[in-house]
C-alpha cells in the first residue's frame, strides 16, 4: 500500500491551516500522484498562485477568477461588440490610418492570434483531449453565433486581405459569407467550445497582457500540460475554473522562464544562450568522455538543448511523463537547475550509444528520445546533481 | 554505423514562415507520408536521407527549421554550412509569399554565395483556398533566377522531385571538382568569387 500511504502523505501537508512549502516540494518531488487532483493542487502552490495559509485560499481564487472574466469581457468580447454593429462611419473604422484606432489594434492583434491559432490546433497530437468539448465553455463567446469565437476572428483576416480591397464593402460581412464556404477545421456547434480554444484564448489574453513578449511559439505546449492537469481536476468546483486558474499559474511560471523566449535576451543571465552553456559545462563535469565525443564531432547544444529547455522538456516525452517531470522541476526551490541534471542525465543515460555514434545518428537520437521510464532519467538526474564537481 | 555508405553527403535547409508546410514536406519525403497534426517547430529538426542520383549515393542532411522571427538567430547559424536551400512558402497565404523575399535577403546575408535555391509554393492541393497565383511564384523565382516548383506535402505532388532536382544541381555543380571534401572546396572557391547577388540588389 505504498501508494495508499503517499496520497497520505500529501494529504497531511496539504490539510495543515499554513502549508509547509519545504516539506511539499521534498515530496512533489518524488512524483505527485495522478489521482484525487493532487497534481493540480500542487501546482497552484508551487507555482505561488495559491499563498500558504490556507484561509487566504477564498478570496485569492475568487479575486483571480473575477479579474479574469473582466480580461475576457474587456479583450475578447468587448472589441468584437464595434464590430458587430458594423457602423463604420463613425471615425474608427477599419481602414483608419489613426494608430490609436481600435480596428488598428483589432488587426495587430489577428497577427498574433493568426500565429496562436496555428500552434494550438498543433497542440499534443498524440491525445485526444484537446479536440474534445469542455464541460465549461465561454458562454458569451460560445452563444455569439461564432462571431466572438478568436478563430473566427482570424479566418476572416486572412480572407479580409484578398477582398477587402476589390470591393471595399463592410469587411465583417464579406468574410463571414466566405467563411462558411471554406471551413477545414470541424467547428464545434454553438454553445460549444474545444479546449484548444481555451487554450487559445489564454494565450491570447496573455499575449495582450504582455506586449513586450507577445506570443512566441512554443508558449502553447507551456500553458498545454498546465491546462491539461487542471481540466481533468475530478473537483468539478476546480475544474470549472481550470482556464483562469492555469493562466494565472501559467503567467507566473513564464514570468521565471520568459527569457527564454525573448531574442533579445538570449546573452543575458537568464537567457537561453547562458542555460545551454551550463548544461554544457555540466555535461562536462558528469561526462568528460561524452562531451569530448560531441565536441569533436561539433555536435552544438542548440542542435538538441534548446527545444529541451525552452519548453522544460515538453515536447520530447509523452504527456503523463512530462506532468511527471515538470513535478520536479516545480518543486525544484533554485528553479531551474535541475532542469539542467535531467538534460545532462538524458544524455548521460544514452552515452553509450552516443559514444559510437556518428553526428547524424547521435543528433538523431538526441532531437528524438527514445521511449523509456521516466523515473530512470530523474533518478539519472539527482545522482548527478549529487556529485558536485566545481 | 562508422562505415561510409554513401559518396556524396549534401546538407539542405528548409526555410520558410511557420506554418506553410516545411515539417510536412520533409516528413513526406522522408517518411512518405502526411499526418495534419504536427507540433509546431521549434529551433531546429534534423533528418537524413539517402537517394541516388547519376549513379552516386547521395547523402542529404536535411535540416528543418522553425518559421517565427524568435528562432531566426538560432536558424541563421545553420544557413552557413548549407549547400542546397528550399525556401518555402503557401498557396494559400499571401503573406509567406510576400515575406520571400525576406527570407531571400536572409541567404544573402548568411549563406555561402553559391548554395543553391530553390522556391516551393507548397499545399497546391487547396486550390479553393489558393491567393497566390501559380505565375506570381514563377515570376519570382525568374527574377532571382531560381528553380520554382508548386508542391503538396498532402497530395504528394513534387515532393519527390524537388529535392532530387535541388540534389541534382548540387551534384552539377560538384561534379568535376577534384575528390575531397566537397563541402570545403565549395567554401574554397567560393570566396575568391565577387559578390554578384548584393550588387545587384540595392
Ligand atoms: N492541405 C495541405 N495542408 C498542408 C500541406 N502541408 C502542410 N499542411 C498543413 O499545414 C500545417 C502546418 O504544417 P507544418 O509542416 O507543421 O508547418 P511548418 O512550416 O513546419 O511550421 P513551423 O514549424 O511552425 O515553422 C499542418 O497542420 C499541415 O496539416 C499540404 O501540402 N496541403
Ligand atoms: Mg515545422
């Protein structure tokens, strides 16, 4: 009952009246459990969205989810109400050239919702889930007769471009009626919605919330297995509010990792540049002979290490291996230096095959890992984190 | 593994804006098949295949890279040792056809002088959904005097014939120099060649 007696051991933490954040990492650590929404609860505590006393708890997820709606309200629905009204002779009109218009930003914003929209119909192909309906959808988006739908929203930009001059009408009612024509993707019906779409939204909103980092690629497969965790919360008065609780979740683990995913910021401390050099250096210090294997067949990190550490490993593993990982990786209180063991450990794991490998197979096997247990690459990971060399 | 098994290796790029096909195109060649799903790219994918051609086993390294403007730094660096590049752009989305000509600018500024291009307007299988004519692509390619097919990953049209064509003008080129490296006589030579493709350009 080994099992048995862990869940019990997260219970006994996660009831106390101030949560022992020390003990809690000690354990999440390990692994959290699947079940009984564990993962999820966890999450919000290792992330700081939910504070230690637990008191707190009620009024911070009150004033979060409150907060949220009003991004909805204010960033998705509002703009759309303009539009839908279709007066353009007032002075904010689509084809104003007033930067400050409200279409100009309309249209900036289909740039980036064009690039989301994208990425999140791509999002973990490998499961189902984020095709299906949720039990929660949007509902004034949901009921607006597609209009407020983001991807709606994008569709008709794409065609607004081919028609808009030719025949320089009302663009929303040109679009609308080609749309119709030309939809690829399975629409879900009124009154629902996919997850991918929350998903999308959240990105959205995020995007809009954090201008100097827009949506950058790869952010979806971020917010995916946070999303992924607290949709399948089993405490329906959780899972009802999985989307605002994994954006605000989402936006504080970004806030450690963005750097990652700014250009600009490649060369600085936290950037990506400086995380691939150390695991270099670690790779170095757990493996001499690896490390010279890939310095003589100029086998760079950034061939293999930057997509690992970008997306905390997310896309070389399948989903429940990922949430497995990243319990560690949450839990790790000098955030993010295991990261940095697990991908030497990955490597060190695979020297032998490494060690005889040309550089196309090697890179090969690197930028796809092969199946195996999980646990046995964490474990790999904390035996090298033990050995300190330097 | 360590022995050699093929005469000629040439290392090819697939560039292009995220989301008009790249990881497509090369999964249909190198796995010959199509899947609508795949996650997005990020940073660098990299695969092999080996095709004959004029009687010699060639060797490609095909590197696959992400579109978004982010990763173009970490993409760049790749460009340098690339002898053939497939700049690629979709039918059915004018602006990764009007961005060609950035990403041309691109190889001017990061490839050797003499890799050889060639422009795929890719997805030619929705011609219901098609903004970009055929002639536009093809007028293009003539102005920047490149090779220009329209492909479908889906559909498997060209797939196969644009990188052997791309492979093939790579070998063209090699052919006749003396046995070696045949990347690093490229490199060589190149060099001592005058810039044509700036002058002309501004
Ligand atoms: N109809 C059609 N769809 C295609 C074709 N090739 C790709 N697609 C679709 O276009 C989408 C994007 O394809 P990818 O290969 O992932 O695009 P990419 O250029 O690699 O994008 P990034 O990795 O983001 O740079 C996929 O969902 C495919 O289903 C094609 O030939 N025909
Ligand atoms: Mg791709």
């Amino acid at each position: 009952m080994a099992y048995r007696a862990r869940l019990k051991e997260f219970d006994d933490i996660l009831n106390q009246d101030v949560i022992d954040l020390n003990s809690l990492r000690k354990l999440s650590f390990q692994g959290i459990p699947d079940d009984q929404g564990k993962r999820a609860k966890c999450w919000r505590l290792l992330l700081n969205y939910l504070p230690l006393e637990k008191e707190k708890w009620d009024t911070q997820l009150e004033k979060k989810r409150a907060l949220y709606k009003q991004f909805i309200e204010e960033m998705v629905v509002m703009p759309g109400e303009k539009e839908s009204n279709g007066d353009v002779t007032m002075g904010d009109h689509p084809l104003s050239i007033n930067p400050e218009s409200e279409w100009s930003t309309f249209f900036k914003d289909n740039e980036v919702l064009l690039q989301i929209d994208k990425d999140v119909r791509r999002l973990c192909p490998d499961i189902s889930f984020f095709q299906q309906p949720t039990e929660f959808p949007c509902l004034e988006i949901v009921n607006s007769n597609d209009i407020k739908r983001l991807h709606t929203r994008v569709q008709r930009r794409v065609l607004n471009c081919a028609n808009v001059e030719r025949k320089g009408l009302g663009i929303t009612k040109i679009a609308l009626s080609v749309k119709k024509a030309c939809e690829d993707y399975a629409p879900m019906a009124e009154g629902k919605e996919a997850h991918w779409e929350v998903v999308e939204r959240i990105l959205f909103l995020y995007a809009k919330l954090n201008p100097g980092q827009g949506y950058v690629q790869g952010m979806n497969e971020i917010i995916g297995p946070i999303y992924h965790a607290f949709a399948s919360d089993p405490d329906i008065l959780f899972r009802e509010h999985a989307e605002s609780d994994s954006f605000f979740c989402f936006t504080n683990l970004m806030s450690e990792i963005r750097d990652f995913f700014i250009k600009s910021l490649d060369e600085t401390d936290h950037g990506i540049n400086k995380m691939m050099n150390r695991m270099l250096v670690q790779l170095k210090n757990s493996d001499m002979d690896v490390w010279l294997r890939f310095q003589q067949l100029e086998l760079k990190p950034q061939y293999y290490s930057f997509r690992w550490i970008t997306l905390l490993l997310s896309q070389e593993f399948p989903l429940p291996d990922v949430l497995r990982i990243w319990d560690s990786l949450f839990s790790d209180e000098s955030r993010f230096d295991f990261l940095i063991y697990v991908c030497c450990g990955m490597i060190v794991i695979l020297r032998n095959q490494l060690l005889s490998g040309d550089f196309p197979s090697n890179l090969k096997l690197l930028q796809n890992f092969p199946p195996m247990d999980v646990q046995d690459i964490i474990s790999k990971a904390v035996e090298l984190s033990k050995q300190k060399i330097f | 593994m360590a022995k050699k098994t093929y005469d000629l290796l040439f290392k090819l790029l697939l560039i292009g804006d995220s989301g008009v096909g790249k990881t497509c195109i090369l999964f249909r060649f190198s796995d010959d098949a199509f899947t609508t799903t795949f996650i997005s790219t990020i940073g660098i994918d990299f695969k092999i295949k080996t095709v004959e051609l004029g009687g010699k086993k060639i060797k490609l390294q095909i590197w696959d890279t992400a579109g978004q403007e982010r990763f173009h730094t970490i993409t760049t660096s790749y460009y340098r040792g690339a002898m053939g590049i497939m700049l690629v752009y979709d039918i059915t989305n004018e602006k990764s056809f009007e961005n060609i000509v950035k990403w041309l600018r691109n190889i001017d500024e990061h490839a050797n002088e003499d890799v050889e291009k060639m422009i795929l307007g890719n997805k030619c299988d929705m011609s219901d959904k098609r903004t970009v004519s055929k002639e536009r692509g093809e007028t293009i390619a003539r102005e920047h005097g490149i090779r220009f097919m329209e492909t479908s990953a889906k559909a498997n049209i060209n797939i196969e014939r644009a990188f052997s064509e791309l492979a093939g003008a790579i070998l063209e080129k090699t052919a006749g120099r003396e046995p070696g490296d045949p990347a690093d006589r490229v490199y060589v030579d190149r060099r001592q060649q005058p810039s044509t493709t700036k002058s002309c350009c501004n």
